[in-house]
C-alpha cells in the first residue's frame, strides 16, 4: 500500500448550510495545548461527553504529543472555537473522542468535516478502521454517527479499569 503524505496544518472550508444556502468559513487545524482550556469548556457545555481524568491538560498533551496532527478544532473566520475533536490511534485502529461542535453551530456539516478530516488524517498513516467511544443514553451522538455510515456494535463491549 502506498501512502501519501499529505499537508496536515490548517486547512480552511466553505460551508454551505442546504436548508438556509448561507456560506460559513471555517478553519480546521490541529488542536495545540494552548486551545485546552477553550476545549474544555466547549466538551463542559455539550451534553453526551463524559470528562474524567483521563482529560487532565498533561493527560491531553501527552496523547496530542503521541498522536501528532490528528486532533482537530473548527474555529470561525474571528478565530472563535466551534468544534473539537480527539483523535488517535495505535499503530491498528484508530480512535475518536469528544467530538463536539457549539450548540448554535450544530447541523452546519461542521461535526462532519471535523470527522471526514481525523479519518482522512488516519488513512493517510494506514489505518484501516476507526473506533469512537460513545455514552449509550446520547441518542443524538448515536443518531449522528449513523448518519454518517457508522455502526453501533452488540457483539462488544467496554470494560474498563483505573489504574491510576
């Protein structure tokens, strides 16, 4: 398999919203440290992410560092933080965390350029197949991901462990 590389720093969309035919500019780029705090509050005030420890600012920075470029923010033409996602993988699968776009940006294709984006950044390092983490009761997150071609799996499970 041949892989092209691929320039993995800011890239900048038009968004054309169907229903309303308004334009929206939108700049994607990779989610830095100095964005944490904006982050937080943005995955704080969206319902269905569930936040523990594990979301600590050195938590983050190690996995940001482990899995360069591919974690991604939506910010406005003003520079305002609307969308975030965690994104990585191990070398075999790849895997999605706290995708979150401001509620009053939401059904704007944003949440789904954030997501065509991370698994074009995944293919383009050979990663066959994504995995996301999501809170069985988010019935809008679910409704969402099958939206987009994704499917709930029942033959598996999460079991989970602190160690820490």
């Amino acid at each position: 398999m041949s892989l092209q590389r691929r320039d993995l720093r800011v890239q900048s969309f038009t968004l054309t919203v169907p229903s309303e035919q308004k334009k929206m500019n939108l700049v994607i780029s990779p989610f830095s440290l100095d964005a944490y705090e904006n982050v937080m509050i943005l995955w704080k005030e969206s319902e269905g992410i569930g936040l523990s420890g594990a979301d600590s600012q050195e938590s983050i920075r190690s996995y940001l560092e482990r899995n360069p470029n591919m974690s991604l923010v939506a910010k406005d033409v003003n520079g305002t933080l609307i969308g975030a996602v965690l994104c990585g993988h191990d070398g075999r699968r790849g895997y999605i965390h706290h995708l979150a776009v401001r509620s009053d940006y939401r059904r704007q294709g944003i949440g789904r350029k954030l997501v065509e984006e991370v698994l074009s950044r995944l293919q383009a390092v050979g990663i066959q197949k994504c995995h996301l983490f999501i809170i069985n009761d988010n019935v809008s997150g679910i409704e969402f991901w099958k939206s987009l071609g994704w499917i709930p799996r029942t033959d598996i499970g999460v079991i989970s462990k602190d160690i820490l």
